[in-house]
C-alpha cells in the first residue's frame, strides 16, 4: 500500500526511510550546518521519496519557528531590487529561512496593511526597504516585537537595524563625477521624493555638491519621473528638443538614466558628444547597454546577503538591535559620461 493511500507522511515516516532519528530529521530543517553532508542527502532523498512536508502551522501553535521572513518592497516591477531580492532570498536559504513577499507601490499607508498581513502569518522577522516609513509602522514593529531590520539606507541613528548605503553620498558621487568633467550645465530628473527616502536623500546630495560650485539647476531643467524607462523617455524628450539644453543629466537611478538615453536618441543627441548622462544603482545590464551606463554602484548582492545574515541574527537574538552596517559606493565611469564639447549647436 502507498505512503499516498495511508495518508500524508510525518516525520516518523522519514527518519524510517532515512535510518535516522526523529530528532536528526527535525535537526535536518531546523540546523542543516550540523549534519553531515551525508546524512542531509539521505532526509533529502526520504522527503522527496515520500512526499513529506512539515505542518508549520502546527509548529507556530506550539511555540516554534515559521521558518519564514516578511520582506515588504516598494516595487517588483522593474530592476530596482531584483538582485537584492534574489542575494536577500538565497541568504535566508542559507539559514534555513524562506522569505515571504509583498509590495506597497511605494505607498507608506499600504506598507503598514502589508507588515500586518505578514504579521498575521507569524513570521519569525521582518524586512523593509529604506529608513522612512510611517509612525503606525514603526509603533507596530515596537508593539509586536517582531524582529526587524531595515534594509538599502544606513544611518547611524536608524531606528532600526540598517544594512545599506547613504543615498545623499551616492547623489553627492554623482554630481562630483560630471563636476570633475567639467559639466556646468547640468539637469536632474528624479521620482517624487514622498514616501521615497533613497529618492529625497539622493536628490538633496546631488543639489547639495552642486550648490559647492553655485550652481543653481534651473527649474525647466529639474523633471520628475517614475522609476519607468518610457516615462523618463517622455519626460525628458521635450527638454533635450529644445535650446538651450544642459550638456549633463543626473538621473536618480538607473532605470530612468536609460530611459533619457532613448530620448537623446529619439531626438538625435548624441551620448556623451552632446549629452554626458550618469544614473545611481548599477542595475544588471546596466553596462551592456549602448553606451553603456555611467553610474554609483549600489552594492546589492553584498546588501542582501549581510541583511540575511543580519534579520536570522535577530531573530535568534544575537544581534544587536543598534546594528548598522555601511556597505559603500563606487563611482563607475563609462560611455555614457565625458568632457563637454566646446562647442553647442544652436
């Protein structure tokens, strides 16, 4: 008779198949990296074998882990946190953690329904994007006493424990690039800064260098657009259409860096001839486009990893809750930035 017709396998039936002890299958998911690697392979082979999956639910009634870490994000829809995510995931991976996902649409209101949603789940952490969030979500972080880390933004007085970089250093990098080129005529196109706090931070550093140098953008010439490669396209293509024109644009990310590279295209500028062009994150692709991108590299891999190690810290209690960790900037020149060309056309 099948393991299918008596009914669902439990943790006896897999210590059975594996040879092992009920104890060593429990340790098996609980802490891998005290088993053999041989002793893992064999509960691998019996869980597939039989089908086995653990009742969580049962396990959080009792008084144990979920095993599960919330990770609440502004948006999936682009290349913005894709690497995060995916070096965030494979670190709780590592620690025998799975994540859980939701997205607010960067909406501060809908971050505290979704941090609910995830507390409703009894994950044994939480995860969020940047440093500003509401009052209700920090009360409620305090109140349930669910562990948290914040992640992409550092500051020494984070509420939170923080991995991350300063998003006004990245902006600041950025300006001195095209400074140090020689670019005085420069543009910046930025998304709304509300409910952003790597938006306003990197903006308020870009203007900040910039005003080292008395140099006051003007207004025409600071846009706003989404993170979205056809909004900053459309946004920026009016602009680049008429004189006089900046020879620079300092974009606050690199998604909308590629998109006013297919404006300049569209309109026949040439990048960096006419138009020196630098973006912020060094997404992935982000150097294979043409020209290839100028832009502060925001190390996301490394920031998911350390933020995984960071929240099962927590969670385990060995961490301390004033943690914060600075993972740095890097300024990467590439074709899309050069000196200014002496001379404009009309």
């Amino acid at each position: 008779m099948s393991h299918k017709q008596k009914g669902k396998p439990d943790i006896v039936d897999v210590a059975k198949a594996a040879g092992v002890s009920i104890s060593t299958v429990s340790r098996s998911f609980n802490h891998p990296d005290l088993l053999k690697p041989a002793t893992r392979k064999k509960i691998d082979r019996a869980v597939q074998r039989l089908g086995y999956i653990r009742n969580r639910a049962a396990q959080v009634m009792h008084g144990r882990r979920s095993g599960t870490i919330g990770l609440v994000v502004p948006t999936i829809d682009n290349a913005i946190f894709a690497e995060l995510i995916q070096s965030f995931s494979d670190g709780l991976d590592q620690h025998g953690f799975t994540m859980l996902i939701a997205s607010h649409g960067f909406d501060l209101e809908r971050e505290y329904k979704m941090l609910r949603k995830l507390m409703e789940h009894r994950v044994d952490g939480l995860a969020l994007i940047g440093l500003e969030h509401s009052e209700a979500t920090y009360q409620l972080v305090e109140q349930q006493g669910v562990p948290t880390v914040a992640i992409w933004n550092y500051a020494d007085d984070a509420r939170l424990p923080c991995v991350g970089v300063q998003n006004s250093e990245a902006g600041r990098l950025a300006a001195r690039h095209l400074l140090d080129l020689g670019h005085r005529d420069i543009g910046l196109i930025f998304p709304d800064p509300a409910g952003n706090d790597r938006a306003h931070d990197r903006l308020h550093g870009a203007v900040e260098e910039l005003r080292h140098e008395q140099i006051e953008v003007p207004a025409q010439w600071r846009l706003e657009a989404p993170y979205s490669i056809s909004e900053a396209k459309r946004a920026c293509t009016d602009l680049l259409a008429h004189m006089p024109r900046p020879t620079a644009i300092l974009c606050g990310n690199d998604i909308i860096a590629q998109g006013v590279i297919y404006a300049a295209r569209h309109i026949g500028v040439r990048v960096p001839e006419e138009l020196s062009i630098v973006g912020i994150g060094d997404f992935k692709g982000s150097g294979e486009i043409e020209p290839s991108l100028s832009t502060i590299r925001i190390p996301a891999k490394r920031i998911g990893a350390l933020a995984a190690d960071l929240i099962t810290e927590v969670v385990a209690g060995h961490s301390d809750k004033q943690t914060a960790t600075n993972c740095g900037l890097k300024v990467l020149a590439r074709a899309s930035t050069a000196a200014p060309s002496s001379t404009i056309p009309d």
